[in-house]
C-alpha cells in the first residue's frame, strides 16, 4: 500500500476497512478473478480525502493499493460558522478527525454554504479568497508571512501577517502580483526606517502605490496625520513619500 504526501488525513488502517480487509468479507484468499478492481477504487474515491486511487494486481498475484490525497491550501470559516478545507483545485473538502492541517485560514463575512461533502466553491468572495490563498501558497516569502485572510464588512480582504501587528488591506483578488511586489517594495523602503509595529494599516489595493497607515497617525482634533505611500514600485530607489489626501 502506498500513500504518498505529507498529510495524514487518511492511514492504511481507514484504508484496510474501507476495502473490507479486517472483516469477515476479506479480500484475502480470494482469487484474483473474483476481485472488482475497479469496485474497489470507485470505494476510495467514496472518501472525501482521497484524490486518486488505484488498485491492480502484480505479478506474483499480490493486490497493491496506491491513493494520493488531497492537498489543501486553506481552512475557511465562513459567518454562518461552517468550517471547512479547500485544497489546490478549488474544491471544499470536510475537516478530519484524524489530521488537522497547518494551512493559510480565512474567516469574517464570507457567506459559502457547505454541504459537509465535496463540492466547488458558488460565491465570488470565496472564490477570491480561494484565488488569493494560491497565490500566497505558491511563495515562499507570503506563505511564510501571511498568515490569515479577512474578510471584513465592506466584503475587502484583509492580510493578517506572521510579523508584526498591522492589516494588510488587499481590497479584491485582481493583479495580485503587482500588489504583492509593490508591498515587497514597502516592507523593503518603510520597515528598515520605523520597524515592524509602526504601521497599524498597509493599503495595497490601489494598483499604483502603497500606503502605510502608522498607529499614531490621528491628531488630538480627529483629522488624519499624513500617511506614508510609495508610488508603484518600478524601481526599489524611489523614495517614501507623504500625501495628506490618504485617509484611514
């Protein structure tokens, strides 16, 4: 039996009693012509944590078994408290009993209904989330730093990074390369001069710059202290600059 990957929703005892091998209907003993292969693959495909699954028969008349899991890439919880994966194709997958995975989370008001089954994603905000989280999977950099996705009431994504206490404002899955560059280049021009905990809002859901919100930037008369921005990173010598037009 071969199950490869480094997730253990599923161990070959589920396997074994999935194929009846530790009941009286055992498939030991049987001749290989009175075993429905293809029965017994379309019964692993029957669990919601197998992807793939094939079983043939060697040369010396031996059954083997080989199943791949899925593989999710990010745990969502939605506003009606339904909770669940969705792993690298998109597809929701129900959480285990067994293996709680070490994936990017998303939570806030995302309204995905889930059947507890196997199934697409339906609303757009979900599939944004969804589109987002592959992004930030497929980086080394961002799936090491980020660690939450928001959604908060205006129906945004929020980032909640790994290092330090800001948000992250993403606003919608649209070019997200050109966002994330742009936040490198912030993280690469503002951080080295204030530090990870100056800034209490990060805004990259404008196409064209960046800017950081830092926490003492209300006055004592509620108006709104300069922000820092930087224009779209074409180069990473541009300088910070301050623009009193950016609210909170």
């Amino acid at each position: 039996m071969y199950i490869p990957g480094n997730q253990y929703f599923i161990d070959k005892e589920e396997i074994d009693n999935i194929l009846h091998l530790n009941s009286t209907n055992t498939l030991i003993g049987r001749r290989i012509a009175g075993i429905n292969m293809h029965d017994l693959e379309n019964k692993l495909k029957a669990n919601a944590f197998i992807e793939t699954a094939q079983v043939y028969a060697d040369m010396d008349g031996v059954i083997r078994v080989e199943v791949t899991q899925r593989t999710p890439i990010l745990r969502m919880m939605t506003q009606f408290d339904r909770d669940f994966y969705v792993d690298e194709h998109g597809l929701k997958v129900p959480l285990s009993n067994n293996f709680t995975a070490r994936v990017l989370a998303a939570n806030g008001f995302i309204e995905e209904p889930f059947g507890n089954k196997i199934d697409t994603l339906h609303t757009d905000m979900a599939k944004q989330v969804f589109k987002t989280a592959a992004f930030i999977s497929k980086d080394t950099l961002w799936n090491a730093q980020i660690a939450q996705i928001y959604v908060n009431e205006q129906h945004e994504m929020e980032l909640i990074p790994r290092v330090g206490n800001d948000r992250i404002l993403l606003g919608n899955a649209d070019s997200l390369q050109s966002k994330f560059s742009n936040l490198l280049a912030f993280y690469k021009q503002a951080i080295p001069r204030v530090g990870w905990e100056a800034y209490k809002l990060i805004n990259i859901k404008y196409a064209n710059q960046v800017i950081g919100v830092k926490k003492d930037s209300t006055n004592k008369d509620g108006s709104v202290k300069p922000a820092s921005a930087v224009a779209k990173p074409d180069t990473l010598k541009k300088q910070i600059q301050d623009t009193s037009h950016i609210k909170n």
